[in-house]
C-alpha cells in the first residue's frame, strides 16, 4: 500500500459505534441527506449524503465540486463535527490542524463510487481520515496515477482509514458493499465519515 496510507481495524468499539450513529442521526435531522449531482451534466451520484462542520462538501450540476458554508437544499448552516470525532482527528492525524468538514455518504447496497482523488481543499498537508460504520464494504487504493496499480481493503464498521503524506492525493474508491454483515443500521447499507482539512491555518 502506498506510503501514508494507515488502517485501523476495530478502532472503534459497538459501544462507540452506536454512540457515534446516535450523534449522526441528530446532525442529520438538522442537515437531511439528499442526493447530489455530478457538475455539467448534472447526473445524480449514487450515494446520498449530507456534512458536518464549519464547511461542507458538495457537488451540483451548476456549481461543480466546491465547499460551502451551507445546506444546498435547506440554506442552513451545516451542524458542528461531533466531539467524538474531533477527538478521533486528534487520536489518529496528530499535529494536523484541526478539520473544517466532515463528509457523511451513505451507501445503500448495490452502491459503488469509482477510483478519485481529494483535491478540492485549499490545504493538502492534512490527511483525510475515514470512518466507517454498518456493512462491510471493499474500499480501493492505488498510487497517484490512475493507471498505477491498486490493491483492496475490506473495511469493516468501526473501522478508520487514514489518507497521509504521499496517500494524501491517492486514487480510491468503494468497489462493493457487502450486504447483511452488520447490525448496526437497521435497515442495512454503509455510512462513510470522511473528516478533512480545508482551508489553511492562519
């Protein structure tokens, strides 16, 4: 695996996991999931998602990939990063600047989403760090090129990915989700965090 790329299995418990899905579903009552569109052509991703933060990802036919401050459907501000996930940051990306936007995708079973690089920040010195939760799904990483060959990694809930140093700007994607391999979402699928950096420290 390319250098930079940490995995860690089992971080986090069924306690914290449940723990964690219980403050998500309070950030999604605020800022609902809904389904975003690619840029030009406007064709809807297959993931839903929302975010959480002081910014948030997003995508959309006549804005493209970007950040904002705001909710595109409901026009509020995005709700704060859980503490648990700020202290997860702190755990394993020590010494990065604080994150700005935690990204919440939800996969339902039959989702995929295809290799790309995070490179829509102001900063790329921070890592990208991901958390998973419900079904197992097998997650793909390459190099820097597309073309560069890549390997698989099954995550499972609780588990955390970190995207650091020359795996900061990795090609990666989700092959498949393993439907029925946890009980943690009642009615199934897989729900990705991926807490980030954007903008550089003053």
């Amino acid at each position: 695996m390319i250098e930079g790329a940490q995995h860690f299995p089992d971080y986090l418990d069924a306690t914290a996991q449940s723990a964690l899905l219980a403050d998500l579903r309070r950030v999604v009552a605020e800022a609902p999931l809904y389904t975003p569109t690619m840029p030009r052509t406007g064709k809807p991703l297959s993931v839903r998602m929302t975010n959480c933060g002081a910014l948030g990802w997003l995508t959309d036919k006549s804005g493209g990939y970007r950040y904002q401050a705001t909710h595109p459907e409901t026009g509020q501000p995005w709700p704060a990063i859980p503490a648990s996930l700020l202290q997860l940051w702190s755990n394993v990306a020590s010494g990065a600047p604080a994150p700005e936007a935690c990204l919440i995708n939800f996969y339902a079973d039959r989702t995929k989403m295809g290799l790309h690089v995070d490179r829509d920040e102001e900063t790329l010195d921070a890592p990208v760090v991901s958390v998973s939760l419900g079904d197992d799904a097998w997650f793909r990483i390459g190099g820097l090129d597309r073309r560069d060959k890549t390997e698989r990694v099954l995550l499972r809930s609780g588990d955390v990915f970190v995207m650091g140093g020359s795996a900061r700007l990795a090609y990666h994607g989700i092959d498949r989700i393993l439907p029925g391999t946890s009980m943690l979402l009642k009615g199934g699928g897989r729900i990705n965090l991926t807490l980030r950096r954007v903008t550089r420290p003053a």
